[in-house]
C-alpha cells in the first residue's frame, strides 16, 4: 500500500533537481522516498539546513515582552533569481 504526497515547487528548481537526480541514476520520486525514509530512520531531518542569511527574513512576534519567535521565510524565487544573474 502506497500513500501520495503533494508538493508545490518552483517550477525551475524541480527541473534543476530533477536533472540532479538523473545524473545521480534517480528519478525526483525515488530520492523523496529516500529522502523521507532517512527522516524515520534518524528521527530528524537527516542533514545540516544551510541558508544563506541574505534570503531569509526574520519576524519576531513577543509572546509576553521578553519572549521571542523567530519566525523565518526563505523565498527560494530570490535564490533561483540571483542564479540566473551570475550564469549569465
């Protein structure tokens, strides 16, 4: 029994990682499952998250004064954007 999961993606970031994927002798499918199967087995995300600080903004909400949230967004739009820029 299999289930189906969604997901919304950049439509130039799928492609990019969908050739990733095919020079390494996988589909996008198989390194998901690959990719949620390490998630089980370690209990976590199964590597370091690496953004750089120019794309992400961060939104603190006090919860009492004293007691913050960060609340980070990444806008991967930026990323791909600034890529193109310095390939051409």
């Amino acid at each position: 029994m299999t289930s189906t999961i969604q997901v919304r993606i950049h439509p130039r970031l799928k492609s990019e990682v969908e050739d990733l994927c095919a020079q390494m002798g996988l589909s996008l499918s198989v390194a998901v499952r690959l990719f949620i199967n390490q998630i089980w087995l370690e209990k976590k995300i199964p590597f370091e998250i690496h953004i750089p600080r120019k794309f992400f903004t961060i939104k603190c909400q006090g919860t009492n004064g004293t007691e913050y949230r960060p609340d980070l967004s990444l806008n991967v739009t930026d990323i791909l954007r600034e890529r193109e820029d310095e390939e051409y």
